[in-house]
C-alpha cells in the first residue's frame, strides 16, 4: 500500500478539532453538515470506522459544505475487519465536499465510488488526498455523477479497482478537473483501469501521470465513452489493456485532445483509434 505524506496543518486553522476516536468524527461531521463547518483531524491518527453512519456511507451524506482537514498521517478508512460493505463518503445535491492533507482508504462500495461518490448537484473538492485501495462496482476511488463535479489536485490514487465496470480510481459522469495528481497501480475489468469518462461527460487532465494501471478492456490507463476529454503536460505510461487501447481508447463520438502529453510503453498499444499527438 503506499503511505501518504501529508504536510503538517498550521495550529490557527479553523475548523472543530476532533480527537482520535471515530465516534467523534461521524458526529462532528453530522454537525457540519446541517449549516456547513469544517473539521481538523488529530494527526498520526487511522479513523477505522466499523460501524456505518447509513447502511451505504461510512458517515452521513453531505448535502452543505463540509472541509476535512488532516494533521500529520490522518488516516480515515473502513475498517479491515468491517463485516459489511459501504463507502467512505457520499455527496448529494448542494453538498460540496472539501478534503485536504490524509488518506481515504479501504472503501467497499457494491454501487459507484469507493471512497468518495459524488451524485448529481453534488461537488468534492479534494488536494494532497491519498486515495488507497477502495473498490466499487464502478469507479473504484471515486465515482462522479451526471451534473456532479470533481475538483482533484496533487493527489494520488493508488491500488483502487471496480468489480463490474470502469474507473479503476475514477469514473466520471460529470465534470473533472484532475491537476497535479497520479493515477498508479489501478484495475477494472473493462473501460478504463484509472480513468473512465462517460457520455456527455468532460474531464481535464493537467500535470498527471496515469502509470500502471490495467483494464480488461478498452483503455488501460484512459478510456473515454463518448465524452470529451483533454489531457495537458501529463504522461500515460505502461498501462495495459486486455483488448486495445493500452494507454487510451476513445469510442463512440467520444474526443480525447492532447497537448505536450508523453503516451508510450503501454500495451497492446498506446492509443486506439489514432489520436493525434499520441504515439503508437
């Protein structure tokens, strides 16, 4: 699994502290989430939480603006030994969820996202997150819906994985802003072991390694189904596919524009159809 460094948090910011104890944190959250608030993680601290706040979500569903702030290796994931399957986090109509500085682990979802599912009118905004080893039907790490939107910065998404559908680390249905980030080491059976992009969707891509990852089919480390993707300054590199389409597969009317982006050494090949600026 890879560890998360996280840079420590200023002692003036804001937010209520909440101690070591996930108790604690599912109701601060509830209170956050009736008007909006922001939240401080204790640091050196693994959340585990066993017990869900809903019979889907680890805690409730955000429907105001809520921040999560980590200290030092904030950890918060469904437990190891969690009897049932649930997500970490669910973000509804009006809900704009914030997460900074720590690590979203071990979500088990049998529905869309893993760690964090973003449904329509919903928004999560996440920077320095590590996403680690969540899996979902589809869209392992995080699942964004139509007319939900994603703003993702100097993140990783590590060892995520979908069991029926695409999006090993990300499915989107929506819009996405992908900067500064790593998609590494994620799986799906089809569409798209990192990234999966949907009908009508749009997704940007800036700065970001898409690595390793690996897809049953149509796209190891992209697949774009009829959406509109562009990718600026990043490198698709030793992805693999199980069809076409190693680095990135484009179907249907789907667009994928590339701009000073590297795309090789994936297998079969690295993109399927022809893309401009990609090589093959």
């Amino acid at each position: 699994m890879l560890l998360a460094v996280v840079p420590a948090i200023p002692a003036h910011a804001a937010g209520v502290r909440v101690p070591c104890n996930v108790a604690a944190l599912q109701t601060a959250v509830t209170n956050a989430n009736t008007s909006g608030g922001a939240i401080k993680l204790a640091s050196h601290c693994i959340y585990a939480v066993k017990t869900p706040a809903t019979a889907s979500d680890a805690f409730p569903i955000i429907v105001k603006p809520v921040t999560i702030v980590g200290g030092r290796s904030s950890i918060i994931r469904r437990d190891l030994f969690a009897s049932t399957s649930f997500r970490v986090f669910e973000v509804a109509a009006g809900g704009v969820l914030t997460l900074k500085s720590l690590a979203v682990e071990n979500g088990l979802s049998v529905g869309g996202g893993g760690a964090v599912s973003v449904t329509s009118g919903g928004e999560i905004v996440a920077k320095h997150v590590a996403f680690n080893d969540n899996g979902a039907a589809n869209g392992g790490g995080v699942s964004i819906g139509a007319a939900g939107r994603g703003v993702i910065r100097s993140s990783t998404f590590f060892g995520n994985s979908t069991s029926s559908a695409g999006g090993g680390a990300i499915v989107d249905f929506g819009a996405l802003v992908l900067k500064d980030s790593s998609l590494l080491n994620n799986t799906a059976p089809i569409n798209g072991g990192g990234l999966n992009v949907q009908p009508g969707a749009t997704a940007s891509m800036v700065r970001t390694r898409v690595e390793r990852n690996r897809s049953g089919a149509a796209g190891g480390g992209v697949s774009d189904v009829m959406g509109a993707v562009r990718i600026a300054s990043s490198k698709i590199t030793s992805n693999v596919s199980g069809a076409s389409g190693g680095g990135i597969a484009s179907s249907g009317t789907g667009l994928v524009h590339l701009r000073s982006t590297v795309v090789k050494h994936n297998s079969p090949n690295n993109c399927n159809p022809a893309i401009k600026g990609c090589r093959h």
